[in-house]
C-alpha cells in the first residue's frame, strides 16, 4: 500500500519572493488528495519541494523516516525512486515513440530486460487505454492521449506516491471525466498515496478522499473533502464555486487593502448551503479501494473535531443512494 507523506512546516522562497510559509499536513498512505489555488500560489514548487527538487528554506518533508529537504542526496535519490510523476505538459520527448517515452523511466533507472520492459510498458498502455497507439509520436495524437501517456509513464516504476501537476489541463470535459475515473480506479489497483494539483472544479468535487487550498503564501486548510467542499472560508467557498467575488482577484490573489475591504463588505458570502455530490467509485469489475475502507477508520476518529456541515456530509456519504451502495 501506498506511503504516508508528512509534510512539517515547509517554508519556500525564492530571493525576496515568499511562495508559502508554514505548510503543514499527511497526505494518508494510499489515500488521493487535491491541492488547489489560484494559479501562482506555488503549487507546482510544493510538488518538487515534496520530492526534493525545490528546497525549502524551513521545514521537513518525511518519507519512510528520510527527510527530502534536509536528509543527504543519495537518501533523497533512493526516496524519489518510490514516486511517479505526471508534469503540467506531459513532458513527453517529441522524438520518441510512445513506447518509447513510456519505456525512458525503465531503461534509464533500472537494468531490466527489453523483454521484460516491453511487458511492464504494455501493461501500463493498457491500464491508460492506449493500446494500439504505442508507436505512435507525442505530436501524433491528441492532447488527451499525451496526458495518459504522461500517466502511464508516472506508473511504470510501481510508484507507490503519484504526483499529478494538473492532468486535466487543455482536456475537453468529457475526458477530464474519463481522467477522474481512470485516477479512482488506478488508486483501487495500486493503491499509491495520488497529490493531484488542478484548478478543475469536477475533478476536486469527485476524485479526492482529502483536499486543501494554497492562497495568499498559506495553507489554508487541509482535510477530508468534505470539509473544503461544505467550507465557509470566503477564498475556500469563492474558488469551488468559481465566482468574481472574494477575496480571490484577477491578478492572482487581490492586494491586502483590497482583500481587507472586501471581508468588511462580508466578500465570498451569500452562496448558501451547498451540496456534496457523491466521491466516484472504482469501475466496475475493480478491486475496492482499500483507501476508502481506511480513510472510514482514520475520519471517524476525527468526527469530533470537524465542521457539523461536514460531519452531515460525511454521514450522508456512507448512505446508500439510488446510485448504488457505498463501500
Ligand atoms: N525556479 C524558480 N525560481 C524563481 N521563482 C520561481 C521558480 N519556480 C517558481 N517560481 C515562482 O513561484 C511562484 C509559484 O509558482 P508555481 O509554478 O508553483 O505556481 P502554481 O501554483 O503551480 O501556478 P499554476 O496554477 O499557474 O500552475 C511563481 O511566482 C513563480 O514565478
Ligand atoms: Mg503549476
């Protein structure tokens, strides 16, 4: 199963340039969680400060006891080999064939046979629904089709922590929907701890067991989805629901004298009550995520300490619904 990721009191600045300070929180063994923020809030730089890309300036981030900000270079590498990554672009190499691109991690990092490459590589076409497409080039197909090449590339190391850097960017609605139900049901199979970093609504509504929020250098909270998603944190309940008014701006984040402003003006207010819609279940014929049934565990012990508008949405998620019953 998945590895526990404890992320304690990272700082990250660049110059002058404070990105986030303080950034505390466990992403659960095997669980998905979503990152949100408006775009330039550093949620890329939190990616690579968790695998040791970026270094904070303060903080730790504790893998399997090795800290992939202060632990020497060589721990930090073995560590890194425990992830798959999915970039922004797909960051496929455009004169390779899929196969090719999907093959680079297992032909650079390992010493396998091309017998051997060729089944893991195939495997993992097929789990991402690109089977017949593998001699194909990246400027070849569609940009739905680089992004699960992207995924199957993150997967052929059998990550057990998968970071995804918006995989739904430049996705049609339709196939964002397939990429939720492809990122759920890969979670049941291998059960890897998934950070999903997206600014898609349906994606944060329906894919994560946690979520939280990056905004103005903070943190704002980090827990069970429906903690964010019932939220009347005025940035928190502005960005899910996509509106103007708040504290969120054009240009990135507002400036305090305004932010101040509108939270005298009661700014991200007035929405009313909203609805949990249901997480997604794996597809048919899939394992049950082992995730769920201990994410049951791990949030009931943390009843007594959550919102009462989520505790409700969590009780009522464990109801079964005409759409089936919940594991
Ligand atoms: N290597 C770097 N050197 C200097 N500044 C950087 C570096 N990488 C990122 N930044 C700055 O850090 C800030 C956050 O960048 P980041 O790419 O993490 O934002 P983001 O939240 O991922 O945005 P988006 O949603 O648009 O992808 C930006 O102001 C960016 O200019
Ligand atoms: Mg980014």
């Amino acid at each position: 199963m998945g590895i526990e990721v404890v992320v304690d009191g990272l700082t990250k600045s660049f110059g002058r340039q404070n990105i986030w300070q303080n950034v505390s929180l466990t992403l659960p063994a095997g669980e998905v969680s979503v990152m949100l923020g408006p775009s330039g809030t550093g949620k890329t730089v939190f990616l690579k400060s968790i695998i040791g890309l970026l270094k904070p300036e303060q903080g730790r981030v504790l893998i399997n006891g090795v800290d992939m900000v202060n632990s020497p270079e060589r721990e930090i590498m073995e560590t890194r080999k425990l992830f798959g990554l999915m970039f922004q672009d797909g960051a496929l190499f455009g004169s390779m064939s899929l196969f090719d691109n999907i093959a680079f991690p297992l032909r650079e990092h390992t010493r396998k046979k091309e017998s051997e490459i060729r089944r893991i590589v195939m495997e993992r076409i097929d789990i991402v629904g690109l089977l017949g497409a593998e001699g194909k080039l990246p400027g070849e197909i569609s940009g739905g089709m680089r992004k699960r090449a992207g995924l199957a590339r993150a997967l052929v190391l059998d990550p057990q922590i998968i970071l995804c850097d918006e995989p739904d960017s430049g996705l049609d609605p339709v196939r964002t929907a397939y990429l939720s139900q492809l990122l759920i049901d890969l979670n049941a199979q291998i059960d890897a701890t998934m950070l999903i970093v997206t600014h898609n609504l349906d994606i944060a509504a329906t894919v994560p067991d946690n979520m939280g929020m990056l905004f103005c250098r903070n943190l704002v909270t980090f827990g069970p989805r429906e903690v964010l998603l019932t939220s009347e944190v005025p940035v928190v309940a502005q960005f899910l629901a996509g509106r103007r008014e708040g504290p969120i701006g054009m240009s990135e984040e507002k400036d305090a004298a305004t932010l101040a402003a509108e939270q005298v003006n009661g700014g991200g207010a007035g929405a009313g009550p909203r609805t949990v819609v249901p997480q997604l279940e794996p597809s048919p014929g899939m394992p049950v995520r082992q995730a769920a049934l201990r994410r049951r565990e791990r949030v009931a012990a943390m009843m007594g300490q959550l919102p009462q508008a989520a505790r409700t949405a969590i009780l009522n998620s464990y109801t079964p619904t005409a759409g089936g019953a919940r594991p």
